[in-house]
C-alpha cells in the first residue's frame, strides 16, 4: 500500500457569531443604534414612527409611479422613435410634416360618392347616341364619328369596352350604370389612344378596371370598385380625375410617364397603394387617399408631384412615400 503522509488540516475561520472581535464590534453599533434611535421604538413612538415610516412609503411609491416610470416610459418612446425614424431616413426621404397636406380633419373636405344627372352632363344641342345593355355597346363606339356622345341607360353592361383612337364621351345614369366582366379576364375597359371622357357610371367586380396607353382620359363623377388588381391604369398619357371614387380595389391609381390632375376625389381602402406615380408629374388637389392598405400615395424618384390641401392619412403603410430627397412641390 503507498505510504500515507498525515497533515495537520488548519482549522476554517470561526463565523462572526463565534468570532470574539467581530461579536464585540457588532455589540457596539448595536448599542450605538439603540442609543441614538431606539427612542423611536419605544412606547407610544414606535406607533408614531411606524405611521410617519408608512406615509413617507406611499409618498415614495407614488413618485415613483406617477412621476419617474412614465418619465422614464416616455424617454424610451421618444428614444425607440428616433430610432425608427433615423431606420426610415436611410431608406427614402418622408415629407409628411410639409404644410399642405392635411387638412385639420378629413370631413373639411366634405368629399363622398357623387353623381349626377345625366341630364346636367350634356350641352344643349349635343347630338346623343343612346344604348341599353342589351345593346352592341362595343359597334357603338367603333362606328361612332369624332366627339360622340353616347349615353348609356341604366343597366347592367357585361362586356369588355375597347376604344381605339377614338375622341368620344360616354355618360351614364350614376349608380344605375354598371359596367363589368365580359366574357374575358381583361379590362373592363381598353383604351389605345384618342381623347375619351367617362362620366356617372361605376366600373365593378373585374380584374382590372381601366387600361389606358396613350391617351388623354378624363372621368368625373365615376365609381370604381372591387377591382381585383389595378382600378386604373395610364401609361403615357394625359389624366383629368375629378369627383371620383376608387376603393376595395387592388391598387387603386398607376400613373407612368404620364401628367394629370386629381381632385375632390377619394382613393381608400384599397389592398395595395392608393395612388403610385412612376416617372409622372401630378397635381393633387382636395383629395381624400387614406385607409390603403400599403402606401397611401407612392412617387418615384423620376417623378413631381403638388399636392395642396389633401388629406393623406390613415394608410397602413407610410401615408407619402417619396423616393428623392427633394422638396415636393406645393
């Protein structure tokens, strides 16, 4: 068996309990603590102290949930704030604290779905070319001579609308005139050049509602609704939109290499952008573009836009997206 060496174990340090010195130093701050404040607990005082100790204890409380937690809460916010905003800045340039955007509330605009007589939308001794949905609505406009008027009664129109290099104006009866999906999955109506004016009619339950290339387009008093994709699409052409409704759509407005003009009109609830400009100028004037659900109104880098007077809000994405570092017009 190997050797065993024996070693004397020293002895672990006595615990201050047991320790002489540390025992008669702790002695001596106790009898200094019952000199000095052992008066306090003692007798009828020790009830007065442990009341004066309980009021400084919710005195204390109260500063500390009434003053320093929020204080320190809204600091956090301000700071998380600046945080996501500085995240936004290195992305694009937000201009939403720009005078003229919005108004104090959206009702100043005093903006809802309108129409009109039909009647009110036709100079005295416009010649008018009628049809009812069991019409040929499509041989109407083929065969339709330079600045037609073709007023559409009320119905119900099932097809897709093509006009080609046509300068004509289509009215309806408001409300009563719907047009909708025809036979085919395109727009409910085409447009290839030409001067085309659409007035108090609703455009509904299609794919896309209006896909215009190179024309000068102009709706007043129009409503377009549950579009599956793009309510109304511009491509290289001219936009006069005036007290017009675009909404439950896709997106709701695609401009792109195209100038135009907006007003007194609402785009809203929408399940994309409200209004996308894509190397355009525009002017938008007294519009309401609000609860979309991604931007309520996107410009690219290569495009202008005035906005005066607008209310823009209420977007689930960013209300104004604006991708240069420029100044919107105003």
């Amino acid at each position: 068996m190997p050797k065993t060496m024996n070693k004397k174990l020293s002895s672990p340090p006595a615990p201050a309990s047991k320790c002489p010195i540390c025992k008669a130093r702790l002695e001596k701050v106790k009898q200094f603590l019952q000199a000095k404040f052992g008066w306090l607990f003692r007798g009828q005082q020790k009830r007065r102290t442990i009341i004066i100790l309980s009021i400084l204890a919710v005195i204390f409380l109260s500063w500390l949930f009434f003053r320093a937690i929020p204080v320190a809460y809204r600091e956090h916010q301000e700071r998380a704030a600046a945080r996501k905003l500085q995240n936004q800045l290195k992305q694009y340039t937000l201009h939403y604290q720009q005078d003229g955007f919005n108004p104090t509330t959206p009702g100043l605009l005093n903006l809802q779905e309108k129409f009109k007589k039909s009647s009110d939308l036709v100079d005295p001794g416009m010649k008018i070319i009628k049809v009812n949905a069991s019409g040929d609505l499509n041989k109407t406009i083929a065969d339709a001579a330079v600045g037609a008027v073709i007023m559409l009664d009320s119905g119900e129109y099932k097809m897709n609308l093509n006009i080609n290099n046509k300068d004509l104006t289509i009215i309806g009866q408001g409300e009563k005139t719907i047009l909708t999906k025809g036979k085919t999955n395109n727009a409910a109506i085409t447009i290839n050049g030409g001067k085309v004016a659409l007035k108090n009619l609703v455009i509904k339950n299609v794919r896309i509602g209006i896909n215009a290339v190179k024309t000068d387009l102009s709706l007043s008093y129009v409503k377009i609704n549950n579009i599956e994709a793009t309510a109304l699409y511009l491509e290289d052409g001219q936009l006069s939109l005036m007290n017009t409704t675009i909404a439950n759509s896709g997106t709701g407005l695609k401009m792109k290499n195209s100038r135009g003009n907006i007003t007194d009109s609402l785009v809203k609830e929408n399940n994309d952008s409200g209004a996308i400009l894509y190397n355009s100028n525009c002017v938008l004037s007294g519009n309401n573009i609000s609860n979309n659900k991604s931007y309520g109104l996107f410009i690219d880098s290569s495009s202008e836009a005035r906005l005066t007077k607008n209310y823009i809000g209420d977007n689930k994405g960013y209300n104004i997206r604006v991708e240069k570092s420029g100044d919107l017009y105003r």
